[in-house]
C-alpha cells in the first residue's frame, strides 16, 4: 500500500466518516467521536487485511502437494 493511499484511507475513515456519522446519530462528545473513529479505522483495516489475502494466488495452478514441494526446494537450509 502506498503512502498517499494510506493517508488517505486514514482521513476518510477516521476523520470524515465519523464526522458525518456523528452529525447524523446527533452524538456530542468527543469521547463518542474517537469511538466512532476507531471502529472505522479498525473495520477498515480489518478488511484491507483481509482483501489482501484473499487476493494472493497461494497455489498458482499447482497442487497443494507440488506448492508444498516447491516451498521446500526454496527455503535454505541451515
């Protein structure tokens, strides 16, 4: 993930969206607000997460044998 991409994930997520959620909920205080704030940074990075994962090809067209195969002729010995 970039840097600007980063920043401004965190300024959406953790300055504009609770702003507008709290505007909407009518909440007042700015304990409300850092709440808020930190369930949005925390779902957002959650998904981020996982949606890299997820967009990894672990297997590559090969069996999960020839992968485990493949990882072992790769990884150095001590």
């Amino acid at each position: 993930m970039s840097g600007r991409k980063l920043a401004l994930s965190v300024m959406v997520m953790g300055l504009f969206v609770p702003l507008i959620l709290g505007y909407f909920l009518q909440l007042h205080t700015i304990g409300q607000f850092f709440t808020v704030a930190g369930t949005c940074i925390i779902g957002w990075a959650i998904t981020d997460l996982t949606a890299t994962i997820l967009a990894r090809p672990r297997l590559k067209n090969r069996s999960p044998g020839d992968a485990i195969r493949d990882w072992e002729r790769e990884t150095p010995d001590s």
